[in-house]
C-alpha cells in the first residue's frame, strides 16, 4: 500500500514549485531603454529580478520531490523485485515518463532563471539603434510550470503502482500463492 504521508508531502513540494513557477512567469524581468543624463548614450534599465528567485526556488522544490519519490521507490532498480503484472508494467512506463517530464521541468526553470538573471551591461550612441534589453521570453516559466504539473500526477501514479507492483510479503510469492505457475519451495 503506498504511504499517504509520503504521497501528500510530494503532492505539497509539487503545489509549492508549481506556485513558484506560475509567479516567476508573472514577474519576468522587463527592460527597456534609457538615455544617459548627457542624452549622448541609451543603456538598458530593468524592473524586479525576482522571478530568478522563484525560478530557483521552483526548481529546488521539484527537486525535492523527485528525490523524496526516487528514495522511497529506490529509484525503481534497487530493493527486491516487483510481482509480475500489469502494475509492474505500469510502473515502469510511469517511472520513464516520471523522469522525462521532470527532465523537462528542471530545464525550463534553469534555462528561464538564468535568463532572466542576465542583464545586457552595455551602451550605445544615442544616435545608433537602441540596445537590445532583451529578458526571458514569455511562456519559459509557464512549460516550466505545466511540466512541474505533469510530473506531480505522473510521479503520484508512479508511486502508487510502484507500491501495488511491491506488493505484501515476499514469502507467498515464491511459495506459488497468487501465480500461475508451481511453488517449489515445499520441495526442499
């Protein structure tokens, strides 16, 4: 049976950096132009840079909840093996997918908070074309946030047919309890 504990504390960090990811997306730095007090250069001035910080803290929170997950299912290759069937299958699937979306996410959030950390430092004549002020584009942190949603659930069905694929006690299965074939145990 899956912990319920353990399943309401991921879903949690889960809520947490999808919260984080949705307010990085809504405070993306902005810049803009501006001249110099001589009017002879235009240099690039920036609002609020704090949609790095819940960048980050999106992408601490995520990974908090993979590795909470992975250590409790032992990243799905270490322990005893799983029954047979169909939830073992679906773990496996589960686990994949659980990894791609999460692979996913994480990079969405690095690659949108050191974007939007950096800071174009130069100038140009007033009479040359403005400087280039770009910052993150819109809609990073936001497929950061989707993915951080995705593997929520995906990471939630892993667990759960993880603990339905482990089962109850090791000893009925290779008694022959429960399968198909014939227990050779009471041979010895």
């Amino acid at each position: 049976m899956a912990s319920k504990l353990l399943m309401i504390t991921v879903f949690i960090f889960d809520l947490i950096a999808f919260g984080l990811a949705v307010a990085a997306e809504q405070r993306r730095s902005t810049g803009h132009s501006k001249p110099d007090s001589d009017n002879y250069y235009e240099y690039c001035v920036y609002d609020s840079d704090i949609a790095t910080g819940y960048g980050v803290g999106a992408f601490l929170f995520l990974m908090v909840s993979q590795i909470i997950i992975m250590v409790a299912s032992k990243c799905f290759c270490c322990g005893n093996p799983l029954k047979p069937g169909g939830s073992r299958a679906c773990a496996v699937l589960l686990f994949i997918i659980c990894w791609v979306a999460f692979i996913i996410a994480e990079a969405c959030l690095l690659a949108g908070s050191v974007r939007n950390a950096y800071h174009t430092k130069y100038r140009t004549k007033f009479f040359d074309s403005p400087p280039s002020c770009e910052t993150v584009r819109k809609g990073v942190f936001a497929a950061g946030a989707a993915f951080i949603f995705f593997t929520g659930i995906i990471s939630e069905f892993y667990y759960a047919s993880y603990s339905k694929a482990r089962g109850g006690s090791n000893s009925n299965r290779y008694a022959g309890v429960g399968e198909a074939g014939v227990g050779m145990t009471a041979f010895k």
